[in-house]
C-alpha cells in the first residue's frame, strides 16, 4: 500500500499537525506500507517539498500537474486541515486527479475546525471521509456535517526522548507553558497571570516554551511583553523553544503545566498533545474548558479547570496551584497515562488498519 501524507509544513515546532505528520508517517515507515509526507515548507525534515502547497507561492496550474504525478501512484492521499492552507489548491488536485481517472482515495484531516460557514460548506464537498483526533472535534464535525462519514484515528507522538534543560534557577515552582506562543493558546493569560504573582512576591519561574514562529506574530501585546522584560532581567520569565524530542525532559522538569487557550467554540482547543503528555508525566496542570481539555481531563486529579479567556480565574488557579505539592498519581491517574500513551504509540497500526479498509472496496 502507497500513501501520501500532504500538509502546508513539516518543521519539527513544538506540538501541532507537524508533530503528529512526522511521528505518524515514521511509524507508518515502519509497517509493511510505502509511505511519504508532502509538504509546502522548504527544510521540512523527513518530508518532500512542493511548491504547490506553500503558502507564500501564489496558485500555478502547472505546480497542480506536479503535485498530481506526486499522488497518481497512491492509494491513499491523506490532506491535514484542507479548510485551512490553500483549499484552492485541494480542489484543483480532486479535478486533475479525477481527469486522469486516479483510483485511489482521499483522506481529509481535520486537526482543528472553526466556526465560518464558507470552510464548512468547502469541507461538506470534498470527495473522502473526514478523519478527526478527539471526540470534541467529531460531535463538532458530526453536528455541522451529519452526512459527513467520520472517523477518530489517534494522534502520533514520537516516544523518543532527548534531555533538555529548562532556564530558570534553583528552588520556587516551575511553571510551563509548553504550547506555541500565540494569543489564541492564551499565552498573554499565562504571562499576565504569572506577573501578577511575581509582583505579589510569589517564588516562581515562569517559561513559556513554542517562541520560534512559522510565519504569524504571536499577537501579544507589547505592554505586557515590557512588564515581562523586567522579570526578565531579573531570571524570572523565561522565554524558550525545543524541539519535540526535548518536550517530555522540559515537562518532567516543571512543577506546573498550564495551558489557557481562549476559544469555547468550534475552535477550541482540539486536542493538546502538550497537556496529554503532562498527564503522561504526572504533572499538576491548569488548563481552559476549551475544546478537548476538558473531555482529555475529566478523570486525571491533578487539573484544574477555569473559564476560557478569564484571567482573575487563570490567576487564582494559579496562586492556589504554586504551593501544593507534588502530585501522588491515583489509579485512574495512571490508567490515562497508560491510555495516551498507547495511542500515541500505535497511531501508526490505527492508520495503516485504516487505510486498508477503506482502500478494500475501491
């Protein structure tokens, strides 16, 4: 069996699509299956580039011809977030694929979803089923698209491990944001809420994690950035970046997790590898009831739940959070643990099991 992983990228950020596309096409490499990842991203490790699916490349019919003899020898074509990066370009690939009468199948993957109609109306014409990672994005899906044929594949994440030293000093609580730094990820919550306490006289770190960007600005505001420069200087906010293989020794080395994105709706918090793998790693953890997090948390003791977008409530989870001591995991604790990780694990079995069945009938 041939599959072709298509995205917009494959550099290895911190958490995201790109973590789960290299980890589950290096699984996939592993099983009896051709596998490959196109991406639109020059330098992309372990992918092949295409000018076609980069962002900054304006839409070239030729580049579509290309990419098209990239895909006519699989089975499978398997597209992250086509609603998202160049959905003109999906659709003139369908077209030149159908004309030169392609028998393989598409497989579209929506790893987050919003609340514009026109990207619905675009996804309920695609010609594949959808693929989702949680049970939030499918009643989502399911609920704007009860036509739709949806089906939850585990997210992948490499298990391989490499140290990393968190910056910070010795005593007081280490507090991690290690998700991309970006509005929408709360990061400005965070920030306000740890300055808040620092001004208070609390004995903190903070490190926010995800600071090298793709292309878009994190949107935080330069105020708050000039309050954080002088925590800064003086060794208390940290500001740093690893890779994925370097997540878990950064998460093991917190005291606390904490993850606020801000959207209750459509797009919420799809998943959080992040947070599951602090689950994994039995940290205590503050997280929004966006999205997935709460469905991920409900039954790991060591969370704490507050209002997406509520500052006073992040800062309070926060001040009552610092102190406490070291989580003692419970049995259900570890069984989550266990849980995720297997997922994480076998993604790659899940796919492949996946692509043989819908590939069957054709």
């Amino acid at each position: 069996m041939r599959i072709v992983h298509v995205h917009w990228t494959g550099l290895p950020v911190t958490g995201g699509v790109e973590t789960h596309l290299r980890a589950v096409v290096g699984q996939l490499g592993a099983l009896p299956c051709d596998v490959r990842a196109v991406v639109g991203t020059p330098r992309s490790p372990d992918c092949d580039y295409d000018p076609a699916l980069d962002i900054e490349v304006p839409f070239d019919p030729a580049g579509i011809a290309a990419l098209a003899e990239r895909c006519l020898s699989a089975d499978v074509v398997h597209w992250h977030n086509p609603q998202w990066h160049k959905p003109d370009v999906v659709t003139a690939l369908v077209a030149r694929l159908r004309e030169c009468r392609w028998p393989g199948r598409f497989v579209f993957d929506l790893h987050n979803i919003d609340e514009q109609p026109e990207r619905w109306a675009f996804l309920a014409g695609l010609p594949g089923p959808l693929v989702v990672h949680s049970a939030f994005v499918a009643g989502e899906v399911r609920r704007r698209l009860p036509a739709a044929e949806v089906t939850t594949l585990p997210l992948a994440l490499s298990l391989i491990e490499a140290p990393f030293r968190l910056p910070g000093g010795a005593g007081g609580t280490t507090v991690l944001q290690p998700s991309r730094m970006t509005r929408w990820k709360g990061s400005h919550l965070s920030l306000e809420a740890s300055l808040t306490l620092l001004d208070e006289g609390a004995d903190l770190h903070f490190v926010h994690a995800g600071t090298q960007h793709l292309i878009w600005p994190p949107g935080i505001p330069d105020a708050l950035l000039e309050r954080a420069a002088v925590w800064q200087e003086k060794g208390r906010v940290h500001f740093t970046h690893y890779r994925p293989e370097q997540s878990w020794a950064a998460i093991r080395a917190s005291d606390l997790v904490i993850h606020p994105t801000i959207d209750r709706g459509a797009h919420g918090e799809p998943f959080s590898l992040s947070v599951a793998q602090a689950v994994i790693c039995g940290r205590r953890i503050i997280a929004s009831d966006s999205g997935n997090l709460p469905l991920l948390l409900g039954d790991y003791s060591a969370a704490t739940l507050v209002p997406a977008g509520d500052v006073r409530a992040l800062t309070e989870a926060l001040r009552e959070a610092v102190d406490r001591p070291a989580v003692a995991p419970t049995t259900a604790d570890r069984a989550l643990a266990q849980h995720l990780r297997d997922g994480f694990a076998t993604a790659g079995r899940h796919h492949l099991a996946y692509y043989r069945a819908l590939a069957g009938p054709a």
